[in-house]
C-alpha cells in the first residue's frame, strides 16, 4: 500500500508489540471542512503543532500519511498513574458508566483490566498508534447536524468510517502484524483507543460500543486478505 511520509519528532523507540486504532474525533473532521482543508491536510497541521499523535493517519478515501516510524515511541493513548492504579485494584469500574463495563467485560471474557491486555506499565511503549478521520462532519460548525461531507459511511446510521478506511485499516494492520511477526489474532495484540483505557475513550474511540466502528466488519476484510496473500 501506499504511504506518504511526513516525519514528526518522536520519544524513544522500541520493538512494536501490537496495533490499536483510534478516531480523531468529529472535530478535526469539523474542523477541515470549516478551513477547506482536506482531512488529511487537517490532521498534518493539528498533529505537527502537537507532542501527542500516533504513527499512521488513515483519510476518508483510505490515503494512508506516516508521522513516525514504527519502531518510534508515539503519545497516542494517555493511561496516568492514577488510571493504572484503578484498573489494577478494580477501581476503574466506578469510574465508567455501567454500559461501558459490560461491554467491555464482553469484549475480553476473563481479563482481569485493560491493563492486562498488554506488557508493559505504558501502552505507548508496545502500540502502533493508527488514527481514522471520520468521514462525518458539522456543516455549521459544532452545533450544525453529521453530514457524510468526506465519504459514505459503511455500518448504518451509526457509521463514521467508509469502506476504504476499512480496507486500508485492515491492509495496514495485516502488513504490520507480518512485519514484526506479531501475533493479530492474540489477546490484545489489536485493539482500540477504548479497550485500553475506557475510563477516557467510553466506548467512542474508534467506537465498538457505539456503533461507529465495526470489529466483525474489519476482521472480515482482514480474513479476505489473508485469503489472497
């Protein structure tokens, strides 16, 4: 696949232990059609003039911009110390709506927290970071009505993401999964913003509990193309 580079500063590096995906949220989708912006112009000028951001941005139309490379540490899921401690002693549970949590505990039958879906005390340490502008945005600003202004929407109408986002979602992770001989289809290896930290992202990053993003739908495109390999 085809991949646009566009370097940013980074904090470290490390071997990449798995994947997760992200949404940039409506605003920065809300923000591009205010400034005429293309999504992906958009995203480039917010996380340039950020510490935070993740990798790879993945536009509406599926055009894929890399902002650091994978063995690079990204800031692209924040857990604090204050998060970890809750989740290791159970405490996170209070901290969410109770709708989250059997969601959650759905998702992943029989992990103790979010914190035990991976290695180490940081996720930034093991995370790919790959973020999806939504293809929905507000066309008065932030009190106007979602309309599909950068792409149609797959998933009914609950959907922010099109069919080439997934496509290329897919593609990527399956290419980075082989790269680094990473297990995809292990226990926490391929997650969203929301399964490692619910308490921040309830179920709306990149939105599984929502309806704003399908799993089933990925995984399917992801067997297709293992299909084809």
């Amino acid at each position: 696949m085809k991949i646009t580079d566009f370097p940013l500063p980074s904090h470290g590096s490390r071997t990449p232990w798995g994947v997760m995906l992200h949404t940039t949220g409506g605003g920065l989708a809300d923000k591009a059609l205010q400034d005429g912006l293309s999504p992906l112009e958009q995203a480039r000028k917010t996380y340039g003039g950020m510490k935070e951001g993740p990798h790879y941005c993945i536009a509406p139309d599926g055009s894929v911009e890399r902002y650091r490379q994978d063995n690079q540490v990204a800031w692209h899921v924040g857990v604090g110390p204050v998060d970890r401690r809750d989740f290791l002693t159970g405490h996170w549970e209070a901290r969410v709506p109770k709708g989250v949590v059997s969601w959650w505990r759905a998702r992943w039958p029989g992990v103790l927290s979010p914190q035990h879906l991976y290695p180490s005390e940081s996720p930034n340490s093991d995370y790919i970071g790959i973020e999806m502008v939504p293809c929905l945005a507000r066309v008065k600003g932030n009190t106007g009505s979602l309309k599909p202004v950068f792409g149609t929407p797959i998933g009914g109408d609950r959907g922010r993401f099109t069919g080439a986002q997934y496509v290329a979602a897919a593609l990527l992770t399956l290419t980075l999964c082989d790269e680094y001989s990473i297990p995809m289809r292990k226990r926490g290896r391929v997650v969203g913003h929301e399964d490692i930290n619910p308490i921040t992202r309830p179920g709306w990053d990149p939105g599984d509990m929502q309806g704003y993003w399908s799993w089933n739908t990925f995984w399917g495109i992801v067997d297709g193309l293992e299909k084809h390999k």
